[in-house]
C-alpha cells in the first residue's frame, strides 16, 4: 500500500523558493535601491537642480549689484536707489507717502 503524497523535503524547498522570491521582489520594488526609493531620489534631484539654478541667478545678480556698487564701477542709479532703501533718503523735491 503506497500512497502518492509529495515528500516533505520537496514541499519545504519549494516554500523555500516561494520565501526568498517574495523577499528579493519586495526589496527590489521598496528595499534601499528598489524602485520607489530610485523615483524618491530622482524627484528629489530635481528639486534640488531646480533650487540650485534659482541660487544660482540670485548670486549672479549679487555679483552684478556689487560689481555696480565697487570701486571699478560706481552706478550712480543705483547707489542713490540704495540711499533710498537702506537710509531712508529724500530729495526736497519730492514727497513721500506713507
């Protein structure tokens, strides 16, 4: 009397495999390099290029602001808009609102 049952051994493997497969598709999709952490990153890249371009603009304008303010090059505009702002200047012909 022989009955047909699958071995044991052969049922242990093959959960075995069932085991490691869903872990290695679980880290590949959500673990440290899996895809949702390379779009995080990626987003995150963007952001930050798109940050540094505004630093970037905003330093060039200082640099030019300076430039125009030095010793080399005096913008006489823009040294009398910069009385106005910081020092709170008035030409007497003019009339200020507040």
């Amino acid at each position: 009397m022989t009955t047909n049952r699958p071995a044991i051994g052969n049922l242990m493997i093959f959960g075995l495999a069932i085991a490691l497969g869903g872990y290695f598709t679980f880290a590949a999709v959500q673990g440290d390099f899996g895809l949702f952490r390379r779009l995080q990153i990626h987003a995150e890249a963007e952001t930050l290029t798109i940050e540094r371009d505004r630093l970037q603009a905003e330093l060039a304008e200082l640099q030019n602001r300076t430039y125009r303010l030095s010793d080399q090059y005096l913008d006489l505009d823009l040294l009398d808009e910069q009385l106005r702002d910081v020092l709170g200047y008035v030409r007497a012909d003019e009339i200020v609102i507040r």
